[in-house]
C-alpha cells in the first residue's frame, strides 16, 4: 500500500510553547509507519476567540504515512495527552493541539474525526505555515491553499526559523535540516 500525505496542524499556548512545539515535531518523526517529510517554520500570534489567553505558537507538517485516519488520530492524541493537554473552556488556551489538517484527498466525517479539518479557510495561522511548506497543497474539494491564505482574514504573524536540531534531542530526516536552508 502506498503512504498517504496528510498535513497536521500544530498549536500550543501554554507552558513553553516553542519547545512544546519542537518536542511534537520531534515525537512526529518518530510515529510509527510514518515519515515527517517537512516542517513548517513557528509562527507566534494573537489568540483566536478569547483573547484573555496567551500568544499561540503554531506549525504546520506533513507526514508521509501508512496509518489509517483513525490511527494516525489515536497517535496525535497520546502525543496530546503526554504533553499534558487538559480541556479548558471552549476555545481556550491549550498545551498542545494537533489537528489532522487533510488526509490525501479523502473527505471523513465521523463522530470523532472531521476531515478536513472544520475552520481552516478563516484561520491564517494554519493556512500561512501549510502554504510555505506545500505550495500546491489543496482541499479536497481543490481550493489551493495559496489562494486560501490570499483571501484569508487580517491575522498579525510573527514567524520564527523552523525546529533546527538544536531544538531536538535527535536525530530528524535529512529532509528536515534540507528544507529551510536559509535557517
Ligand atoms: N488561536 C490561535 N492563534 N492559534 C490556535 O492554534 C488556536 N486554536 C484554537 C483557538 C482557541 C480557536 N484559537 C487559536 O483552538
């Protein structure tokens, strides 16, 4: 069977965000049956919804995997529980959230996983990150996400280099340190 692409979301707004984010990044590239292909760089903004919370950290990856959704979902959770995420209010601050953005081309909607993922096409902080890393990225239903990010509404990014080793305990694939060269 071949992999499938599927684009996850990552987003963090309590303890230390920016390593939070690196340490997710990191437990990504070692899931089972998957490959982390790239990863965004860290964009820091302003919450969305109540904006008595802190700053979010946010990222993009893509995954080249052989999990099945619901699979891929159990393991995004365990990374979640492990860093600690604990239900607040509705749309409130988080530890660590990953989201499965699309997953190839399929559209899955079930009780616990929606696919793709709901909100997407407002939210800049998850749009920007996907299109730097996956230019020609698109939903299932074929709207690029470049052309999401150009209609998407005013939201203030402050990027920051993506996760380079020094971020990490080990080893990531040589795609990872090839990918921002600049950084
Ligand atoms: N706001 C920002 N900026 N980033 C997020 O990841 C994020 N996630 C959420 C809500 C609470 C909607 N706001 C967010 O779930």
């Amino acid at each position: 069977m071949l992999p499938v692409d599927a684009f996850i979301a990552l987003g963090s707004n309590l303890g230390d965000p920016l390593s939070q984010i690196a340490a997710a990044i990191e437990a990504l590239s070692h899931l089972p049956h998957t490959q982390l292909m790239r990863a965004s760089k860290r964009y820091v903004n302003p919450p969305m919804g109540p904006q008595d919370q802190p700053d979010y950290v946010n990222a993009v990856v893509l995954l080249s995997t052989h999990l099945a959704p619901l699979e891929l979902l159990d393991a995004l959770q365990a990374l979640e529980h492990a860093a600690g995420r604990f239900a607040t209010r509705h749309w409130g601050e988080r530890v660590l959230d990953l989201d499965i953005l699309t997953y190839g081309s399929q559209i899955i909607q079930t009780e616990r996983l929606t696919i793709p993922h709901v909100g997407v096409a407002e939210r800049r902080f998850v749009l920007a990150p996907w299109a730097e890393i996956a230019a020609q990225a698109q939903l299932p239903d074929g709207r690029r996400i470049a052309d999401l990010l150009a209609a998407a509404p005013n939201h203030p990014l402050h990027v920051l280099p993506a996760v380079g080793r020094d971020d990490l305990a080990s080893n990531l694939p040589d795609s990872m340190a090839m990918n921002h060269p600049e950084t």
